[in-house]
C-alpha cells in the first residue's frame, strides 16, 4: 500500500502546473504544494476515493508521525495559496488566501493604519490558515479576543472535494450556520480551509507596558486580578515566570496617547512607576507569546513539553499549583506564562529523554477534574490515533454531535485523523489506515521527498 | 405569557396527556383561545397556530417534555418573547411551541470572573439591572430588551446598537446547556477557557432554535464603562450622514454606537410618544455614544463634532446629563415601535451591506419602494452595515401586502448584490429562507442540513426555518414519523 505512479501522478497534475508534489523514496509520504483551491479540493477527493490520510500544513512534523499510523500519508500544504485577494481598507476586512503569512496580512493592513489584533507565536510567520485552525493566540488575546473573533468567512474545501463558502465581508451577519467559526481550532479536521475575510482594526496610536517584579507567581496573580479590575481594558496582562528573569506582571495598554497615559497613571497604585521603555515592552510581549515554545515554534524533535491550561480567573491560582505539581514529577522547575484575567496559562517544562507527554497531559487533567473543571492540552498538536486521554471530554451528547459532524464531513476519516479522539469508522481502518496494532513500522525521520513518479 | 393558573388543555389529545402526566396541568395548553395568542412572533406576515403551547420551568422539565415530543415525532419550536422579526417562533403545523418565560432565574454572579449563569427566559434588560450593582453589564441591547429573553438572543445571535463596539451575543455567551431533540441535556462550551473540541456553542448561537433548546447559559459580563458621552447630529442629506460615518469609522475612532435614522422615521418618532426631540427639518441624523475614559471620551467626542461638522451638520446636540442621554436614545429604541403608529402593520426587515456601500443600498431601498408605491422609512446600525428598512402597510389589504413583499425581496435582492447578506441580527426564520439559495449554493444549503443532523438526525427542531424546507426535507421528514 504504497504511491503508484498513476496516484502520484494524478495528484501532481491536481496540484497544477507550478504546484508541486514529491514522494518519498519508500512512496509512503507524498507533499503536495497545489496552487488551485480546485487542485487542493481535487486533492482532497483523489484522498477520499483512494482512502489516503491527509496532514495539513499544520502538522509539518505530522507526516513522519502519521506514517507510523498509516500505509500513505498525503502532506498537503498550502503555502503556495497565498496572497491578499482583496482589501477594503473603508470597510476594514480583508480576504486572504489561507496560505498567507500573518505578516504579509499586517503589512497589507498597516498600509491603512490598520491591523489584525492577534499575535501568536513565531513572529507572524505562521500563515493564517494554521493561525485559524489552531486558534493560535498571544497576549493580545486578553484585550482583542481569539481569531474566531475577527473570523468574518471562509471558502473550505471538504474531503469530498466540494469548495463551500461561507460569512462575507460583512462585518455582521445572522445568515446561515457559522461554518467559518467551526473552522477555527478544528485543527482541519473537518474540512481544509482556502481563503478567509477578516475584520481588521485601526490600529492603535500608542502603547505603554508596566513591568513589575514579584517575589512569587501568587502574588503576580493577585496584582493582574488587582489591575484587571481597575476600568482601563488592557491588551494585554500577563505573568512571565520562564526562569530566564524573575517573575514579572506586564501589563500593557494600548490606544490613543491620552487613554494610554491615563490607564499608565491609573495602574501605578498597583505596580508602581514601571513603564518600561518600547523596546524592552515588545520583548516582554514576544516572551509571552513564544514561551514554552521551541525557536521557529514548527521544527521538529526539540519542543518542549508544554501544557495549556483553560480555567477562569478565580481558578487559575490552584489549577496552575495543581499542574505544576504534576509537571515538576518529571522536571523541576516548571516555567509558565499566565494570562489571569482570561484563565489561560502556559507551563513548560524541556522534554527530558523519557517523559511521555500524553502521560503528563493525562494526569494534568485528572487533577483539574478534582478541581472541579478546566482544561489542559499540549500546546502542539499530535496524533493521538485515539488515544486521546480523558477525563476533559465534553459530555457524551455533545461528544456524539460533534463525532456526527466529523462522519458526516469526512466519513472515512482521511483528514487529519486523530488530532481529536473521534473513533474512526470501522471500515475506515482497511486496507489504508490499520489499527495502531498493525500500523507499519515507522519510516526513519528526515528522509528527503522526490519528485513523484521518480 | 407564562400562566400562573390552570389553563384548559385538549386532553383527547394523547401528546397532550402526557405532557400533563409529565410537566403539571398548568404547564400544557392546547385549547384555541390560549394557541390563538401564539400564532406568530414580532412577523405578523406569517401565522400558524401551534398543537400545544408547554411552558416548562426547569432544564428537566424542558428535557421531560422533548422526550415525548421526540416518541411523538411532534416538530419543536423554541420560543423566548416572541419578538422575533424572521418568524423563528412562528409554529409549524401540528407543533408544539416550548415557551422558556418561566425559566427566568439568575443562577449566578460571578463579580471576579465577570460571568453569571442565567436561565434562558430572563429578559435582556433584567440581566443588566440586576449586575449594575457589581459595576457590570451585559453588553448585546436590542432594541428590543425590555422584552425579549437571552434564549432569543442566543438563537437569533442578536446584536443592538451598542455591538457596534462590543460585539454581538456570540461574544458574550461562554457556555450553554442545550437540550437536544432526543431529550439529552448537553453542555455546549465552558466559562472555562479553551475548551477542547468543536466550537458547538460558537454554532449553536443563531441557529433560530434549530439545533435544540437551549435553557442556560454562562455569559460574559462587561464592567460599566466610566462615562459615556452622546451626540446626536443632524444632516442636511442621507449622504453626508453616511460619509460622515465613514470618516468617523476611518479616523480610527471606536465609538459604542453609530446609528442613522432617517426623516421619515424621525417625523413618526416626534409624532408618538418616543418623542425625543428630533429635528423635523432633517434629512437625517446621527446618535453617536462613545463611552470609555473621561480624557479619551472628551478627545473623541471632540473629533466626532469636527467630522459632522466638516459634512454639514448643524446644531449637534449633546447629552449634558443621564436624562437627556436617555431622551436622545428613546426615540431611537422606539422607532418600530412609532412606527407602527403610521399605519396598522410594519414589515421590518434586517439586512446587511459593506459599510462602504450604505449610500448606494438607501438610494436603491428608496426607488424600490416609491416604485412598489408602498411606505418606507430606515433606521439602522450605520457602524456594521446593518440596515432596517421598515415598511409601514395595511395587512388587511391585499395587493399591499403583496407590493410591500415583492418590495421586500427586491430589496434583499439588491443587498446581496452589493456584496452585503440577507440578514445582520434578525436571522432567516420563514422570512429569508426561500433567499438562502441567494448567497449559498447547493453544497453549502447541503452543509448545513448535515450540521442540523449531526444535532438533530430526526429533523425534529424547528423545522422549515432557516433552510427552505424543500430543500432538506425537514418538515416532511418529521411528519412522516
Ligand atoms: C421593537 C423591536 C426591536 C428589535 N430590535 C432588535 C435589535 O436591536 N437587535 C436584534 O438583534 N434584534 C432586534 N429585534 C428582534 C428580536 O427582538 C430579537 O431577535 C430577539 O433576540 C428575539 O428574542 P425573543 O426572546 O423574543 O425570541 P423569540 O422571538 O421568541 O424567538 C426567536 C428565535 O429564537 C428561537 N428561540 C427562542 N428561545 C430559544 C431557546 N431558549 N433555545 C433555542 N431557540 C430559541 C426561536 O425558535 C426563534 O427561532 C427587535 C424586535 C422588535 C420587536
């Protein structure tokens, strides 16, 4: 059950002219560039038909992964679907290509003064398909919300090579279901996303960050809590404890210059007179925005074992104290990067040689149950091929709607299978994908890709 | 209306009886007089009386009721105040109407968290009230919410003036407890972050009761802002009002609100007892709020004036204190309200075009209806794009009512040619959903009727709302069993 020439070749003519698709030496992992939304759904459908499992782009690392899993994995990337299609900068959205960097949507954008108010990690060099559906965030997300917020519409191809579109480029809407919306940390699970229309911001005409050392990361909970409630909304609040420097609160505000004064002003009761200067601000910002993460957040073999955790602000305190107990098990000290005042914290710990992620993930999420709720999962995602652990699953109504969405959107579970716990379908299993117990034996990682048909 | 007394009920009816067994005398109705009332929503175009009406008062009682009418095979339709502009809660034939007014405890506030658990039939304006103690509000504000229920709200993904900065329901509500077709209580969602999973509540806000019942909900409190300043300008011309809005929109000001009302609107205002004080000799004006920080506040107000000022207005009236805030506002909450004075029915419609494209969309609205000879008069969210074209007619008069359609549909056919949607806050309920077809294909429509299955695979919920029912077989589906 390896590529055949005559699959390898349909495949490379579906991904176009200047598209690219290679197949590895043992013909187990073909990478196909397509440079058509109808080469990528065409793609999707030759998948389907043939029963081949497909890694998206967010998943570079996956493919090796996957062929642990499975006889053929197709790595479908979409990097060369990108550019911006159109801009209305009076009307402040944006349609993109999915393959779009972060950063060329800000360029686009700060021709106008405008922006895309999320920043998650690497830099803007994650495309904007991968931010969607990981529902990546940074800091900003205390003060501007997850991409879903600023999420308008979405052309998705299905894996049965239908291209749906959803949302528009208004910035309100009550038509249809929001199947953009359900793109957004689906993980590309349920469909590939092409193209997205984004809601952008004016951007902010000042900013100031106040840094404040604290002796211990209780203390830095309870001063964010403090600055939280004071009225000024800020863009970001966080506590660094990555063990590089001491414990710090951060906040930063952004705005016009008198709103960021005046909040500055307000929040010296609470953390002093700790403006720091613009330079030493973004650091700070990028710190929390890549903590936890290794260099280049994408290369393979050296990530770090990072746990995020979701509860709520009242909470964060004693499910962080509960997870770090858990994680200092296998590496003591735990660095984190907590975000209070929206319940989220990072915590890391580097992968030491035998530590088994899934395991701690496992037992950070035993300890929230006793808490009482939350949420903890790796900050990268992996294939779990249904071993995805319990106990923070949805209840089981909503756990069958959601396996019901997936069957009915990619019924032999070709997409992504396994970045969520749905059980595959038995028929699914035979003859392409085995069950964990008769998988093939993995290829060696590294092995460079030929072109198709070679 | 909740009935605190028993009320008659059909018992010969077997669906009926069980329900009683279940839920309680007083929770059942079937007789004609008590179905008579709830024949349609806020959409008087369209009536239908429902088999039953249930009023249940607890998330079990919602589930226990479901059930039967799951054994049953009875189409459901949700509904909250019924004030619904789309027909969402309008009944299906031989279906039962779940009415959630009863269910209208707060649960719980959390100041820390800035949440509170609410049951579905509160009313929107109660919920606010009831947090202002804490410094807090909830932000979506109809314009209807004094009267309709957050279940609504969630259903309908609701908006109001103040979305224009803070965003519509979806923003605000964390969690929901749904109860599906077969009668299972779900949680969809968590006021704890990050949830792993599909975003089924982010799906479940504006599905119009199709997807199930939803009965409470964690939702997201805002803290009060520190001041808040109105404006409300006054325009020689639609267009000036309009570009005025865009460059207010461009010079990077995010105001709380932005709405244009037009002269019509504003003469049926300051006939009626929404009177507000609205000039009579303008074309249009402009409500403007801008809350947040004094110094911030003062700045952008400031510039807000020089942006109307610069497209002609004159005479801009500011809100010196709360009362006059609310005077300026009232007209503006009561518009359909005085409008409805003008002549015995009023057909408001809701539809969305790029902001860009507002001048264009009023100058069409007002050809096509001079042309179809029938009433028109516009009130809108001008920050979203979001229109209110408002036809005023006689019901009772044939031909009219059909000019004020036809006029209804050409209009909708012209937002969506603009780039726009059929609608921003209203939803599809029976109203749109033969013009779904207009912004969606057959793979999409097919889609969606897979995402209603996937939470309902009898098609038991709501059915012909949202998609047209000849297209995924809902009604038919249902009645079959
Ligand atoms: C004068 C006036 C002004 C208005 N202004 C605005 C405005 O500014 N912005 C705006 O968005 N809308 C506005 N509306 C429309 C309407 O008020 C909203 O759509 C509101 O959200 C409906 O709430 P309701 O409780 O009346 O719901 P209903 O009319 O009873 O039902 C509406 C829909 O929701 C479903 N539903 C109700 N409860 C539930 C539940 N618990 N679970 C699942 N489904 C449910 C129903 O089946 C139906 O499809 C206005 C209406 C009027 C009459």
């Amino acid at each position: 059950m390896k590529f055949t020439d005559e699959i390898a070749e349909e495949i490379k003519a579906a991904a176009g002219k200047t598209g690219l698709a290679r197949v590895t030496p043992d013909r187990r992992i073909l990478h196909a560039a397509p440079v058509t939304n109808e080469g990528a759904a065409l793609i999707l459908k030759i998948a389907t038909r043939e029963r081949i499992v497909v890694r998206t782009r967010l998943f570079p690392y996956g493919a090796e992964e996957s062929a642990q899993f499975h006889y053929r994995v197709i790595q479908l990337d979409l990097s060369r679907l990108a550019g911006v299609i159109e801009y209305s900068p009076e009307d402040f959205t944006i349609h993109v290509r999915a393959g779009t960097p972060l950063r060329a949507i800000q360029e686009a954008a700060a021709a106008a003064s405008q922006w895309l108010p999320v920043d998650p990690p690497a830099d803007n060099a994650l495309s904007i398909g991968e931010v969607i559906a990981k529902n990546e965030a940074g800091p900003r997300r205390t003060g501007y919300g997850p991409i879903r917020d600023h999420l308008l519409g979405a052309v998705i191809a299905t894996p049965n090579g239908n291209i749906l579109k959803t949302g528009g480029a208004v910035v309100k809407s009550a038509t249809g279901y929001d199947l953009h919306r359900l793109q957004a940390g689906a993980l590309e699970s349920l469909a590939v996303g092409l193209e997205y229309i984004l809601r952008l911001r004016a951007k902010p005409e000042a900013a100031a960050t106040i840094a404040v050392e604290c002796q211990d990361r209780g203390t830095a909970i309870e001063k964010a809590l403090r600055v939280r409630d004071l009225i000024d909304h800020p863009a970001a609040l966080f506590i660094i404890s990555d063990l590089v420097g001491p414990t710090r609160v951060v906040v930063r505000y952004e705005g016009s210059q008198a709103a960021v004064d005046v909040a500055t002003e307000r929040a010296r009761p609470v953390l002093g007179p700790n403006r720091v200067e613009p330079a030493e601000g973004d650091k700070l910002l990028m710190a929390a925005r890549d903590g936890g993460l290794e260099p280049g957040f994408r290369t393979p073999g050296r990530s770090p074992i990072t746990l995020r955790i979701g509860s709520r602000p009242s909470r964060i305190q004693l499910a962080l104290h509960a997870v770090t107990l858990v994680m200092e098990k296998v590496h003591k000290p735990v660095a984190a990067c907590i975000h209070p005042s929206i319940g989220v914290a990072d915590l890391w710990i580097p992968k030491p040689e035998n530590a088994d992620p899934r395991q701690i993930l496992n037992e950070a999420r035993a300890e929230l149950m006793k808490l009482g709720g939350g949420f903890a999962r790796l900050r990268r995602p992996f294939e779990t091929h249904g071993g995805e652990p319990q106990p923070s699953w949805p209840d089981s109504a909503a756990y069958a709607v959601m396996a019901r969405l997936k069957q009915s959107s990619d019924p032999l579970q070709i997409l992504n299978p396994g970045v969520l716990p749905f059980p595959a379908p038995a028929d699914a299993f035979a003859p392409d994908v085995p069950p964990p117990e008769q998988a093939p034996a993995a290829r060696p990682s590294g092995a460079s890709a030929q072109p198709a048909g070679h | 209306m909740a009935h605190s007394t028993p009320v008659p009920t059909s018992h010969a009816d077997p669906v009926v009886q069980e329900l009683v067994a279940a839920l309680g005398e007083n929770s059942v109705a079937a007789d004609r007089d008590t179905l008579l009332a709830y024949e349609c929503d806020g959409l008087a175009l369209y009536k239908q009386r429902p088999r039953m009406v249930i009023w249940p008062n607890s998330t079990e009682q919602v589930s226990a009721a479901v059930r039967i009418l799951h054994r049953f095979g009875v189409p459901i339709v949700p509904r909250g105040a019924g004030t619904g502009l789309s027909g969402g809660a309008t009944p299906v034939e031989n279906g039962a109407l779940i009415q959630l007014s009863r269910m209208k405890r707060i649960l719980d506030v959390n100041p820390t968290d800035r949440m509170a658990r609410v049951e579905m039939g509160v009313i929107n304006a109660d919920l606010s009230a009831h947090v202002a103690r804490f410094g807090l509000a909830y932000a979506p504000d109809p314009s209807s919410q004094t009267a309709c229920t957050l279940g609504g709200n969630v259903a309908e993904n609701a908006g109001g003036p103040h979305c224009y900065k803070y965003g519509a329901t979806s923003l605000h509500v964390l969690s929901l407890k749904v109860v599906l077709s077969n009668g299972n209580i779900t949680e969809l969602g968590s006021p704890d972050a990050d949830p792993i999973g599909y975003d089924l509540r982010t799906l479940f806000i504006g599905s119009e009761g199709t997807l199930g019942i939803a009965t409470e909900a964690w939702v997201r409190l805002i803290p009060k802002p520190e001041i808040v300043e109105t404006w409300l300008a006054p325009f020689a011309s639609m267009d000036a009002a309009c570009k005025a809005v865009s460059s207010i929109v461009a010079s990077g000001i995010q105001p709380a609100a932005i709405e244009i009302l037009d002269d019509r609107t504003i003469a049926a205002i300051e006939a009626s007892v929404f009177a507000a004080g609205y000039p009579l000799d303008a074309a249009a004006v402009l409500l403007v709020e801008v809350d947040g920080a004094p110094i911030e506040v003062g700045r952008d107000g400031e510039r807000i004036r020089g942006i109307c000022q610069q497209f002609g207005a004159l005479n801009i009236q500011f809100a010196r204190d709360e009362d006059e805030r609310k005077r300026l506002w009232k007209g503006r909450k009561g518009a359909f309200g005085a409008m409805g004075r003008v002549a015995p029915d009023l057909y408001v419609m809701d539809c969305v075009v790029p902001r860009s494209k507002l001048p264009a969309a009023l100058d069409a609205i007002r050809e096509i209806c001079d042309r179809y000879k029938v009433r028109n008069a516009n009130v809108f969210h001008a920050g979203d794009g979001n229109l209110h074209p408002n036809i005023s007619y006689d019901g009772r008069d044939a031909d009219e009512t059909k000019r004020v359609l036809a006029a209804g549909e050409e209009i909708v056919k012209m937002c969506v040619a603009l780039g726009g949607t059929l609608s921003g806050e209203h939803g599809i309920g029976i109203e749109k959903n033969i013009y779904m077809p207009l912004v969606f294909g057959a793979g999409e429509l097919d889609a969606f009727a897979n995402l209603r299955r996937a939470f309902d695979p009898d098609g038991l919920m709501n059915p012909g709302k949202v998609m047209p029912a000849a297209l995924c077989g809902e009604i038919a589906g249902a009645m079959k069993r």
